[in-house]
C-alpha cells in the first residue's frame, strides 16, 4: 500500500511523494512514468518491459515509487508538512536532521 507526502519546491510547486508499493505501476506499467512526467523513468521501463515482455513491472512495482520520490527531493522539492517529513525519513527516503 503506497502513502503520500507531500512536497515542495521554492517556487511553491507542490507535488505528491508516493512511498511504498505501487499498484498502478504493476497493472498500467510505464504509463504511470508517463503520467506523472517522469521522462527518465518512462524510457527505462519501457525498454525493460520490452526486453522481459511486461515482466519487470512486477519488479518496478516495488521499486519505482521510492525512485519517483527521491527523483523529486533531488529537484530541490522538500516536505511540506511535519507528517510527510515524518513518513519520507521512516521510509529511509529522507535522513533525520
């Protein structure tokens, strides 16, 4: 089950940190890349589902939303609350400070 933080950026920007497993990437594979605009992502999933015939999203539903989240931490984006910051450090996405 995947849980949201969320995060934002100096500009404002606020987006959704998903942690945990993703269904949405086991059944929809490198569409939810797509969706959420991470280009990096989409190529790799797609030549891996392509390679293995749609098997790696079985490993990439275990995988891909810590992937996603710390994508964004490194973009500068930053937890916006005291619960998301909270759930990103127990996930060991975020180090204590």
């Amino acid at each position: 089950m995947a849980n949201t933080a969320l995060l934002k950026n100096e500009s404002g920007m606020i987006k959704n940190g998903i942690v945990g497993f993703s269904w949405t990437t086991l059944f929809f594979g490198f569409f939810v890349p797509l969706i959420r605009g991470d280009v990096k992502w989409l190529i790799i999933m797609l030549i891996c589902d392509i390679i293995t015939g749609g098997l790696a999203n079985i490993v990439f539903c275990f995988i891909y939303n810590k992937l996603y989240t710390e994508n964004l931490i490194s973009q500068g984006f930053v937890p916006a609350d005291d619960h998301s910051k909270m759930m990103l450090q127990k996930s060991g996405i975020l180090m204590a400070s």
